[in-house]
C-alpha cells in the first residue's frame, strides 16, 4: 500500500502522523510511504531522518494527497484539504465528527474510508489510540490552568499549592476517564484541593480505594457541579462521549456564581466543549473572558508539546495502521472488531451511529457495506 503523512495546517499544530521508525515499520513490510517536505519540523524530525528509514520526500501536499492510498494525519481534514481527498482513499487520523459537520459532508460526499483515532476501541473497552493524547492533554490542562490563575493571565493570582499560612487553589475536575484522572494527578501534585465528578459510582469508587483523602470524589449531577464551581478557583472540562458531541454540564447561568478571576480549561472543546460559553482558541490566543471567568479552549493542546505528543500518539496508532496497510481496510476490519467502531464514514456513508445522532443524519452498519 502506498501510504503518506503531510504537514498539519491546523494553526499552531506542531505533530505529524508518521515518525521515522513508523516509516522503517511501513516500508519493511512492503509498503511505500510520501511524506511532505517539511512535515516533521515541528516535531524535530528532518526529511534527512525520514529518507534514512526509507521514505520519499514530496514537495508538496497535494502530491501527498494524489499518490497515497492511505493518508496517516494528527488532526481532522480542514477545508483547504477537502478537495483533496477522494473516494476510496483511507485518512487515518482524529476526526470528532459530532462537532465537525463541513468535515463530516466532505467525507460523505467524496466517499474516503474516514477512520478515527477517537473511536478506535481495544478489547477493554477503552480507547487506546486516544489514550495518549487524553493524558497529555489532561496533564496539561493543569499547567496551563495554573498559568491562566496568574494575575498577569487575567486569573485571580492564586498558586495551585498555596503556601504555609494561605489556602491551596480549589481545582473541580468533571470527568473520571484519562483526561481526568491525569489531571488530577498533576492537580495532587501542586498541592491543589481535588474534587473531581464522574457518574460511575464504580469509577469513583475506585478513585476513592486508591487516592483517599487526597481528594475528593462526587456523583455528578447539575446540582452538584453548580455548588463545586462556586468555589472552584480552577476547572477542568474533561467529558467524553466516545464519537459525539459532549454534553454542556457547564451552564451560562452558573458561571454568574464563580469567584472572578476563576479559570475554565474545556478539553472536550475538540467534542464541542461541556461548556455553554466554550468556543475553540488557538495557542497564540488561548483565552477569552465570559462574565468574569478565564475560559481556555484550545482545540489542539498535545500541539503545544509536539515532540512528547507525536511519539506518543504514533506508538498507539501504528499497529492499527499497519494492520490497515497490510490487509485493507475491509480485511482489517473483518479480522479485528475493535477497529470497526474506528470507521466514520465508508463509500459515502455515515457509519457512527453517535456522529449519525449528533447532526440528526443517516446511519449505516458497516458490516452492511463490506
């Protein structure tokens, strides 16, 4: 299979979709790979080190887009790109459908095999090529909140841990899977008060056994997630709904109740955000203001940390890669089900049933396709 990876144009994205020792992987067994001149600098990859492991340099995108069979990205087709994609092409990379309805039309209309990262499932249950990028984006999330409380910020000039003498900085996480629980780790380990919400009594009884005292564990209801803001200083948006549209916990109304100066970090912005006022910001501009509190809702935030993030992220999503190159999607698919939940779109159809509720659409069974 002829495979590629271009540079991202999503503004300020930094990662790439292929490394060098994918490239190796790849063209060991067969397959050739284009990678776009220029694509890995932002992640300090040279085309040198990619030549080395066996790929061809092409000068342009396009070229990219036009010779490759299967087109491994980081973040989700924009419009510049829609035009060059075409029917029967797999583009392998993160999609979230639910809150991208242009993108979701290109894809139906121009019949791509979309396979996303985001719903790609393992035999737990869970989703491991999203895995990496959630724990990145949830231990950042700390970071940049703790940034955003400085008064220079706009924040309300707290520390996280305090100090001997002074309170430590009320962080209210919504959200027990990976986005959260990494938060909550670094949250701990800045000294911060930790409640954090989630509505698996399993899952908070878990962190419960496990962190103690250390934190705070809640069943999450709209009373409880109003009351916790009140006296949140720090939030942390970390709702998941594998494939659709997060849900908005967070109500215009209760932000009226926040301490001024307060921070929202929304990282199911890429979902549409569990905040009524979230809208996606970018790094050179990360955040805005709404009734007195700091919103941060930036839609690529592994971007900021390109390097950890593309080796991360490209160590979760090669098998599934190769698998797809060595078999074909249909093959692939048929062998391992846990990739089927992975195909978005298939031949013109929409074939996630939650993007499918997501924009009131038709859904398609895969398996009634192939």
């Amino acid at each position: 299979m002829k495979v590629g990876t271009v540079k991202e144009i999503k503004q300020l994205e930094f990662r790439v979709g292929l490394t060098p020792a994918n490239v190796k992987a790849y063209t060991s067994r067969g397959h050739e790979v284009f990678v776009e001149k220029g694509a890995g600098e932002g992640s300090f990859i040279s085309d040198e080190e990619y030549i080395e492991a066996g790929a061809v340099i092409l000068p342009t995108a396009k070229e990219v887009w036009d010779i490759c069979e299967m087109v491994v990205k980081v973040k989700e087709p924009l419009e510049p790109e829609f035009a060059l994609m075409r029917e029967g092409q797999i583009v392998y990379t993160f999609l979230h459908l639910a809150a991208e309805k242009p993108l979701t039309d290109a894809l139906l209309e121009r019949k791509v095999k979309g396979v996303a990262y985001e719903t790609i499932t393992d035999k737990y249950g869970g989703l491991p090529l999203l895995k990496p990028m959630s724990e990145v984006a949830g231990k950042l999330s700390i970071q940049a909140g703790a940034r955003c409380l400085e008064k220079s910020m706009g924040g309300r000039g707290v520390l996280l841990g305090g100090v001997p003498g002074v309170a430590k900085a009320n962080v209210v996480i919504i959200g027990g899977g990976v986005v959260g629980i990494s938060a909550m780790k670094m949250a701990m380990g800045l000294g911060a008060n930790v409640t954090i919400f989630d509505l698996s009594l399993e899952r908070l009884t878990y962190l419960d056994d496990i962190y103690g005292q250390k934190i705070q564990t809640m069943y999450s209801t709209p009373y409880a997630i109003e009351k916790a803001l009140e006296t949140a200083d720090l939030v942390i948006g970390a709702v998941l709904i594998p494939g659709g549209a997060a849900p908005k916990l967070i109500k215009r109304e209760y932000l009226k109740k926040m301490k001024p100066g307060s921070v929202i970090v929304d990282v199911a912005v890429d979902q549409g955000g569990c905040a009524e006022t979230t809208r996606v910001t970018y790094h050179d501009d990360p955040t805005f203001v709404v009734d007195g509190v700091v919103h941060y809702c930036v839609g690529n935030m592994p971007g900021a940390v390109s390097l950890t993030s593309t080796y991360a992220l490209t160590n979760a999503t090669l098998g599934y890669g190769l698998k797809i190159a060595d078999m074909g999607l249909e093959a692939a698919v048929k062998a391992d089900p846990h990739l089927a939940p992975g195909v978005n779109t298939y031949g013109g159809h929409l074939t996630c049933k939650e993007v499918a509720n997501a924009f009131g659409m038709e859904y398609t069974e895969l398996k009634t396709l192939i």
